[in-house]
C-alpha cells in the first residue's frame, strides 16, 4: 500500500492539474456565447495575412506575435476567403481586412472559435506556470493556492478566451521574469538561452513589455554581490566586483541579443526601410513601422471615462480604481496576506519574491503614467506575478493557526464569483461594485467590448419583441443575429444611417431600446449628453451586463395622438425640444425623410409637420394644401432658424390631382420586354398610368420639365408614384436617355425619399435632372424609366393585369437640338 506521506504530497499536483482542465472548460464553454470583440477582427486580417504571405505590413499598432499564434488553427479551414482582392490588400489596415474576412467573406463564428482556441491553451499554459513557479518558492500547498487564483480568475477567463494581445502579453511577462529568476539562481547558458528567448517573445506581443530590460540589468547587477556564480558560471565568483559587474553586463546583453534575434525571426527575418522612420534601414522594418505608429497614436489623447468623469489621454487614478474594483477580493486579500507576511522577522523576501514584485509593481507604475486608459487588460501582464506571490500567504508559518483554513477559504469566495459571473467574465466587477453597476463606473473592455449580440439575441427571442432601438459599440454586425434593430448613434458610425435618424437625446421615440454600455456613457461621441435621459432610468434588463435595456414610455401627454412629421433635409435630432412641447405633445412621431430640392412625400395620414431647414417647397411638388401659418424655431443647437408646417392632405383633392397627372402621362410597353427601335413602332403598347413595379410602387404619371434636349445642359423630369408596400428594400429610379438603336446615352438615377418609413398609400415625387452630354449628335432620342433595388441592382418587374410585361417604360420621343 502507498505510504500515506506520498499520497498527500502527491494530492496538490492532482489539484493544479484539474484546475487546469475546469479552466480549460470554463473558457472553451463560454467563448462559443460571445461574439467579435474589438480588435480581434484586426488581429485575424494581420495573422491571415502574415500566415498566407508573409506580409507584415497591414496596419495593427502593435508587434506580430499575438496574431500569429491566434490564426495558426485557420489554417486549417478550407473555406478561409482571405481578403487578397480586397483595398486594404497589401497596405491597408489589419482591421479592414480582418473585417471584411470575419464578416463578409466566411462563416463568422466558425473563423472566431479557431481564431480563439490557441489562447485557450496560453491559459493552460498560465495556470501550470503559476503553479510551477509557486511550487519552486513556496511549496506544493501554496501552489494550489495560486494556481487556483489563476484558474478562476475571471479578468483571466476573460482575455484568456479571445484572440487579442493581452493574454499573450501577460503570459509572456510571467515566462521572461520565470526565466530571469532561474537563470540566476543557477547561472547556465541553456537558461541564458530560455531568458533571452522568452524576452523576445515578450517583446513580439507589446512594446510596453520593453519595461522588462530594466529590470533584467537591475537583477542582474543586483546579483554582482550574491554567491550566484555556480554551474557553468562557477569561475566567475572568484573574480572582482568590478570584473563580476562587468560580467553581468555582459550576460544580460546577451540575453538581449536572442531577444533581438527573436524578435527579428518572428517578424520574417527582413531588413530594409521603415517607412514612418525617414527610410532608415533596420531588421524586421514592420515591427519598427508599427512601433512608429503606436508612438504616433499616443501622441494624440484617447478619450477616457471613469466615474461618471470624461477626459482625454492618461489620469493616474483610472488604473489604481480599475485594480481594485475589478480585482477579485479573494485574490486583493490574498495579495494582502501575502504582503503581510513579510514583516514576520522568521520569514525574510527571497530573490524570487524580488523578482515578483519588482515585475508586477514595475508594470503598474507603467500603467499609471500611460496615457492610453483603455481598460484592466492593460494591467493584465501585472496579474499573474502577484497570483504566484500571492501563494505565500499559504506557507505554514505566515499565518496564525486559527487562520491556517483562510486560504482555501479565499479560493471558495472566488469560486463561487466565479460562477455568478459565469459566462460574462468581461463584465466581471468585484463586490465593492458588482456587474450592474459597472457601467458607472467604467466601461470600454473593462465591461462593453462588443461581446454580447448573442446575449441581446437571446433576450429578444425570451421577451418576443418585434423591433429595438439598438445603440451598438463593437466590430460585430448586428445584422448577422436575429435582432430586428433600429440603429441609433452608434461605434462604428457605419451601423446608422445618417440620413434618416431616429433617435432624439431629449425625446427619445416611445419603444424598448438596447444600448451598450460604453455607448450610454458617451465615451466616443463628441456630446457626452448624448444618452443623458437614460442615465437618469434605471435599465430593466442587462443582457451580459455589456448592454443595458430600457422601455421608453409617451412623454409629455400620453393621451397626445401619434403626430406624422416629414422632415426636409433635416433631421429629427437637430429639431428642438421646444415643437415636442409646444407643437406635437409627444414624443411618439411617424417620421419620412426627404431632399426638398429633389423630391417631396405627401403622407397617408390626414395630418402632416413638414419641416424644413429653408422652407421653401418647389414649384413642381403640388402635393399638399397649406392650412396653418408657418412657424419658426431655431435648430436644437440655435445655429439656424428652421420652418414648421401644419398641412392637411385633402383626400379628394389629391384623387383629382392623381387623375390630372396621370391622363396626361402617355407611357409605351415593348410586347418583347425590351426596347423597340424606331423601325418596329408597332410592337409598342400605349398605355396610361397608373403602372404597378411588383408590389412596391405605382408609377402614377410623369411631366417633363424641359420639353427639347439641348447638348452639355441638363434635362429634367418629374415622376409622380404612389407606395404599395412598406417593406423597407432600398430603392432606385433610373431614368435613361435612348437613340433609335437602344443605346443609353445619358441617365439619371435616383430617389431621395428614403424609403425606411414608408407607409402605403404615400404620395412621392421624384426630380430628375438628367445630365446631356455635349457631344450627343441632334435627332430623335427615346426616355426609358424604371426601378430598381440598390442593394442587389435587380429591377423590378412590371405588371399590367397581374402579368408581368418587362422592367421599364418609354415615354414619348423628345428632339436633341
């Protein structure tokens, strides 16, 4: 039978290795339920590009490592669209390129879970080296500790699962100073070897891993005096002071050297002109290009949010708070424990526990004087240094008997904060805030990084709505979940549509409303009130707790009816709060948008608001009868006066009108559904309007406003249409100017009545001014119309009794003079 003795010496070994593995599943478990962090798109575009050929040069900021490692397992997918086609290919950004192979050119989350599972082994990798290290310093039962600090560490959960620099930075940090420590408890060129190498590495994840070097020579002239010099450095110990400093000196420069050599390696072993450094020649000229960049990015301040205070660049309190209110308790008071125990007189600071410190407490000073506060990943590199002092406190003698359980009792605590947060690790925050409340008091990747559309797709299925106003901060693309979103402001911008905005910061429209967290503190937008109102509600539900849901109700009077307001190049945001409380009381409107220069809607309801920057309707857009005097206002930020009508569309008057316009719109069909020359007028069908295009449109009569066509001057058209259906497909009116042979030699395309917003049974009108080529020869020339939709360019079909008989018209012949 096995000696008692061996199987408790052996039990802490069976401990680290299944944290090992409960981290492993914790990790692999909840990096399938997140979607595209920011950054993670770049680091796809540069490692594909580095991986596929050898090109360093997409833009990240940052050294080429980290994306390497992340893409290796792409590799394997057969279906990987790399982006070589592509602008941003081969000097572009690694964002772009990224994005367009994440998003647009490959199954997403199949690319994203390959692109994340070589982290997942980095946190094995952490875990077994915290708890190696431990071992070697303060015994077996410490490293449980540690180990179990590492493994269920939600900061390390977090980054530990995504592919960006910051894991890989942290683990490279912990590998160089491991090395240090052994290389100098036993000088050997192997391990001289493994340190210089490790530094390399380090320094091929982040530039701020330079802080390393310092501390390298610090601990190697500190060694001058110490009876070190063993192994195969044992004939040294003889020598002088000056001699052995002169010796260190030399062996830590060349650990720098294999780090040179690293770095030089991993970024393809070139040599040539850095760009950005006036053209000077240097090995590995991508990763001083980049180095460049990043010192150009921080040269410009970063704007930054911490309790409620917005600033730009780096405030020395933001990274002291960020540590202690994202840093588990269990781990602080370990660290503390820890700390304290260094005061006993019979338990002394050991070399490694130098080496601990100076690492940790060296990157923190780091971090205070950065001027980039973006988040607690940056104070990663920090972590996992005081995780393997923190086992100290675990050492039999640092703690009195009574508190001899205090450890494992922290590591119950973390467990179980562990699984409260569980899957939501980025969102963690510790007791003294908690998860809701993160979002007051940071945000960015500290809580809101563009991780949780699968979590918002969930609580809309749960909860069966039909449409939420969504304010987005993250690379993902909402459009690839099931969310049927409205997009109010938003990072990146591209997710709204600037023309026909929705969202009022005083007045939001009555609905459920989605918005991330870093968006409802304004971090990126240049008004910080943006989403004031909403500060002062509390949310009803937080998805992931990176999104917070409000239900927005009628304001002002609740009884008020729903008020149909055209807005003429204008939009709803620059109205100010005043025509909410004066003119409609309510904040729950049926907008249209529409360029009063070039088109103009008549809405369905019987009541309408126009308003308009200048005021002024064209002559050519009789679709409404004016009934009330106009009213002006300023804009909500006082800059211009903009105008206010009150108009009633009398549906008697515009049934007449309709049949005016459309008796004398003569419009022809082709029976081969193509255009007919001039030789072959017989196979024309003269028909009158109203024309239906599919189930969208009907084209309800034309005028022409400029009767002959004169060569280098414009012609001009009007077309007059009413909406069928709502759905929303963007669409297009192209109209084209025709020889006798069926050759386009001018056109026009365009409808600037967006048509988000739609209703059937609106009333449109569509100028088209058509420019003439100068050198278009005088004769008989033909006008074809139709429509099309400007996403998939397919036009639309018209149908006459049900059939369908082509996909344009022709008008009368006009004479080019």
């Amino acid at each position: 039978m096995r000696p008692r003795s061996l199987e408790l010496k052996a039990l802490p070994i069976w401990a680290v290795m299944m944290l090992v593995l409960i981290s492993f599943g914790l990790a692999l478990s909840s990096v399938r339920v997140k979607s595209a962090t920011f950054d993670e798109e770049a680091y796809i575009g540069e490692g594909i590009a580095i991986w596929k050929e050898g090109n360093y040069w997409l833009q990240t900021n940052h050294p080429a490592l980290g994306p390497i490692i992340g893409t290796v397992f792409l590799l394997t997918e057969p279906r990987l669209n790399a982006p070589t086609d592509h602008a941003c290919w081969p000097n572009g950004t690694a964002r772009s390129c990224g994005r367009e192979l994440l998003f647009y050119r490959s199954n997403t989350n199949r690319v994203l879970f390959l692109a994340r599972v070589p982290t997942l082994f980095l946190m094995v990798l952490m875990v077994a080296l915290v708890s190696r290290w431990t071992t070697e310093l303060y015994g077996r039962r410490a490293a449980v500790l540690s180990a179990a600090l590492c493994a269920f560490d939600p900061n390390l959960l977090a980054n530990g699962q995504l592919l960006t620099l910051d894991f890989a930075t942290a683990l490279s940090v912990l590998l160089s100073s491991w090395a240090l420590y052994h290389f100098w408890m036993r000088p050997g060129w192997g391990r001289l070897a493994v340190a210089g190498l490790s530094l390399g590495m380090a320094g091929s994840t982040r530039f701020t891993t330079g802080f390393l070097i310092p501390i390298y020579l610090a601990f190697s002239l500190v060694q001058v005096r110490q009876p070190v010099w063993k192994g195969q450095f044992r004939g040294l110990a003889a020598l002088s002071l000056v001699k052995r400093a002169f010796a260190s000196i030399v062996l830590v420069t060349a650990m720098g050297g294999i780090a040179a050599v690293t770095i030089w390696l991993i970024h393809g072993a070139d040599f040539g002109p850095v760009p950005r450094w006036n053209g000077t020649c240097l090995p590995a000229p991508a990763y001083f290009d980049e180095l460049a960049r990043l010192l150009q990015h921080y040269s410009v301040p970063q704007d930054a949010f911490l309790l409620g205070v917005h600033y730009k660049g780096g405030w020395w309190p933001y990274f002291i708070v960020a540590f202690l209110v994202k840093t588990p308790l269990p781990t602080l008071a370990a660290i503390a424990l820890a700390s304290a125990s260094t005061v006993r007189r019979h338990i002394s600071l050991h070399f490694g526990d130098a080496v601990l410190l100076a690492t940790g407490g060296g990157y923190f000073c780091l971090a205070l004087l950065s001027p980039l506060n973006t988040g607690y990943r940056l104070l990663l590199p920090m972590l996992p240094p005081l995780l393997v002092f923190a086992g100290r406190s675990a050492m039999l003698g640092t703690l009195p008997h009574r508190l001899r359980c205090l450890p494992m009792a922290l590591v119950g605590w973390l467990m179980v904060a562990n699984l409260i947060i569980y899957p939501d690790y980025l969102a963690y925050f510790n007791e003294l805030v908690g998860p809701s409340n993160g979002y007051r008091v940071l945000v960015d990747s500290n809580l809101d990084w563009g991780q949780d559309l699968p979590a918002l797709e969930r609580y809309i299925s749960e909860h069966n709505i039909s449409q939420i106003y969504l304010s987005w901060f993250g690379e993902s693309r909402p459009w690839q979940y099931r969310i049927p979103y409205r997009a109010i402001p938003s990072k990146p911008d591209d997710l709204t549509d600037l023309f026909t905005r929705v969202y009022h910061p005083d007045y939001p429209p009555p609905g459920v409303y989605a918005i991330s967290a870093t968006n409802l503190q304004a971090l990126l937008f240049d008004n910080k009130e943006l989403f004031a109102w909403f500060l002062d509600q509390e949310p009803v539900a937080q998805p992931g707790y990176s999104i917070l849901i409000y239900e927005v109700p009628r304001l002002l009077d609740p009884d008020a009816p729903t008020v149909t307001v055209a807005l003429g190049g204008i939009q709803v945001d620059q109205v100010p709060p005043t025509a909410f409380e004066t003119l409609w009381h309510t904040n729950d409107l049926r907008l249209r948008w529409f360029l009063p220069a070039t088109s103009c809607i008549l809405p369905s309801e019987p009541e309408v608001w126009y308003v308009l920057r200048d005021g002024i309707f064209p002559s050519w857009c009789p679709l409404w009868e004016q009934t009330d005097a106009v009213t002006r206002m300023p804009e909500r930020d006082g800059t211009e006066q903009i105008v206010f009508y009150r108009l009633k569309a009398a549906s008697t008057e515009r049934a007449g009108w309709i049949g005016t316009i459309s008796a004398s719109s003569l419009l022809f069909l082709s029976n081969e559904m193509t255009f007919v020359p001039s030789e072959a007028p017989d196979l024309r069908q003269a028909i009158l309007p109203p024309v239906r295009f599919s189930d969208r449109l009907e084209l309800l009569g034309y005028r022409t406003l400029t009767p002959t066509i004169q060569p280098g001057e414009e012609w001009a058209m009007v077309t007059y249409w009413r909406v069928v259906t709502d759905d929303g497909t963007p669409l297009k009116i192209f109209v084209q100017v025709l020889d006798d042979s069926g050759n386009v030699r001018c056109q026009y395309d365009g409808l600037d009545v967006p048509t988000i917003g739609w209703h059937t049974g609106d009333l449109l009108v569509q100028h088209h001014p058509v420019p003439i080529a100068g050198d278009i020869e005088p004769g008989r020339y033909w006008v074809q119309l139709g429509v099309y939709d400007s996403r998939t360019m397919a036009r639309l079909p018209i149908t006459v009794n049900d059939e369908m008989v082509g996909t344009q018209l022709l008008l009368p012949s006009v004479e080019v003079h």
